[in-house]
C-alpha cells in the first residue's frame, strides 16, 4: 500500500511541475514577437518595376526555385529578410525577384488548396497544397484503387472553401464500362465537368488539355490513381516516375513524394501533387458544412430549426428531400460522415 501511495505522490508532483513548466512556456509565447509575414514586406509600384515577376515552383529549405520566363532559377531571400518567410512561400506564389536572384515580395494569393496534415490534426497543422490555382483536377478511378467518392466530395468542399474550380477527371476507363452513379450527379446536378481518360489506351486527354489551356491546375486525389502518369500524358513525357497500384488492399503507392509545377506551354502550368488516403477538412465547423452541399440549398430553409444539422432533428426538409429522391442518398451519406468526423 505503502509503495503504491508513494507512486501516487509522485505521480502528482510530476504533474505539478509539467503544468508549471506549461504555464512558464506559454508566457514566453505569449510575449515573444509575431513571426514575420510577407505582408510587412510589400515594396511600392517603383520598385516593383525594377523586379522580374515569377512563380515559386518548389522550396526545399532555405533555396527557392521560380520560375520565371518558363525557366526555373534558383533564388533566395535577401540577408536582411528573415529566412522563417521562406516557410511561409508555396507552390504557385507570385513572387518579385531583383538582379541577384532575391526574392523580396510576394503578391497576395487568390485562391487556395488547403487541408489537414492527418486525421484528427489541429487547425494549426494546416497544410497549404498550393495557391493561385485556376482548376483543381480531382483525379478518381473506375477501378484499382477503387471508386471513392467521399474523398471527391472531400476536395470538393476544399476547392469551394478555396475558389477553385474543380474537375473530375475519371481515369483508367478502360478497366471497366461501369460507372459510379454519383458522376452523373456531378454532371447533371452540379455543373462539375467530368472528363474520362484511359492512360493506358491514350484516351480522353486531348480534351482535358483543352479544358486547362491557359490556366494553372492542381492535380489531387488518393493515392495509385495515376496523378503522375495523367502528368505524363498532358506534357507528352515519361520524364515523372510512376508505380502501379500495390495487389495487397489495392491500395496505391505513394510515387511522388512533394508537389512539383510543370509547364505544359507558355501560360498553362500542371502542380502534381502526393497522393492521400485520408483527406481532413480545416475552419469548417458543422453548422456551416452544409453550406458546401450545393444540392441542400434550396431544401435546408424549410427544416423547422434553423440550426438543423439534417442529422437526428426532427421535421427536417434535407431528409425528406433524401426520402423522396430530392436528394441523393448517396451525397447525403457522404455528407453524414463528414459530418461526423468534424470535431
């Protein structure tokens, strides 16, 4: 009993001091100054002429690789800046450099693809995919790996949170003639192009270049549904490693390991990105979800509560719009879970 009371005392005297040492450590953050932001960097339209515009097209510690005039140089920041604001640069960025090959500003981004590190992350663990983006190609399959449309309605939400188009492009076609019946739903229902390819048989990707021309796009989706090999195809190259699909789960391998921009002509950029298994919404709360579900809206003022979630509340128009085929079951379940995995 005796040893027992003293692991206890113990136990509790460890705790006294890691709260104290908590409490001490958040003072010193709380008095500690901002980090620095591009934004306390802005220089006027005079000096802004002297620079050369770029794209940030891949940051690897402190080095800075942009591209400018479809050539990618390698910048840096200038030694009077401080190096936490290479952190703060992306892919797609719009960046000023001068005639050392110094990054010295950054203009303010106009979209954004944003998610969660992992499952169950905090809003601090932001991750930002990339910026200035026009179309955010979600890649799907037919089959290996197979069809995931709670991922898709996933990045949908992301591409509205973050003003950007999105495109599903259906690939490895050629595998199977069924289709999931949710894509006519995207189609028909949400005004969501939807582009079939085959990288295999060469198929569809002459519309899909059409589709991007003169735009830069973000290609994103689950891991082994051939985000690079649809690179490939779109820059007529082999120069991107590829994997197949992994036979243990079908689940795919991870083949790119960092976003990389490409350039398919002179104004049309492809950002490649890794795949995910699991994609994690940020700063949306469960009030506001339903927002993102366009086919909720002209349903979700007629429920008796105006907070309703369209879960378990009674007299809810969303769920007799699903009961009557208003709706489709398959969105709502989709967005059920989601729901439930919001915190």
């Amino acid at each position: 009993m005796t040893n027992r009371y003293e692991k206890l005392k113990a136990k509790k005297e460890l705790g006294k001091k890691l709260r104290a040492r908590n409490s001490s450590f958040l003072r010193k953050k709380s008095n500690e100054k901002p980090k620095a932001n591009w934004s306390d960097f802005k220089l006027k339209d005079d000096k802004l002429l002297l620079c050369t515009k770029g794209i940030v097209a891949k940051v690897i510690r402190d080095k800075i690789k942009v591209l400018v005039n479809n050539e990618i140089i390698n910048c840096k920041l200038p030694i009077e800046m401080p190096k936490t604001l290479v952190s703060n640069l992306v892919i797609g960025d719009k960046v000023f450099i001068n005639k050392e090959n110094e990054v010295v500003s950054r203009s303010d981004r106009k979209t954004h693809l944003s998610r969660l590190r992992s499952e169950g992350a905090t809003y601090s663990n932001k991750h930002i995919i990339a910026v200035n983006i026009d179309y955010a190609v979600i890649v799907a399959t037919v089959a290996e790996p197979e069809f995931n449309a709670g991922l898709i309605d996933r990045y949908l939400i992301l591409c509205q949170n973050g003003n950007i188009k999105p495109i599903i492009c259906l690939n490895k076609i050629d595998l199977s003639d069924k289709r999931h019946p949710i894509l006519k739903l995207y189609k028909e229902k949400l005004g969501i192009d939807v582009i079939e390819v085959s990288v295999k048989e060469n198929i569809g990707f002459d519309k899909l270049r059409e589709k991007i021309q003169h735009k830069t796009i973000v290609l994103v989706g689950n891991s082994g549904v051939g985000k690079s090999s649809i690179t490939n195809k779109l820059l007529k190259s082999d120069d991107i490693k590829t994997q197949f699909v992994s036979e243990k789960g079908q689940q795919g391998k991870h083949t790119t390991t960092s976003s990389d921009l490409y350039i398919l002509n002179k104004d049309t950029y492809i950002i490649d990105t890794p795949g995910v298994r699991s994609l994690s919404l940020i700063g949306i709360d469960k009030q506001d979800l339903q927002f993102y579900f366009d086919d909720f809206v002209e349903f979700k003022t007629s429920c008796e509560y105006r907070d309703c979630l369209h879960s378990t509340e009674p007299d809810c128009a969303v769920r007799r719009a699903v009961e009557s085929g208003e709706i489709s079951k398959l969105r709502y379940e989709s967005y059920l879970r989601i729901l439930e995995s919001i915190s």
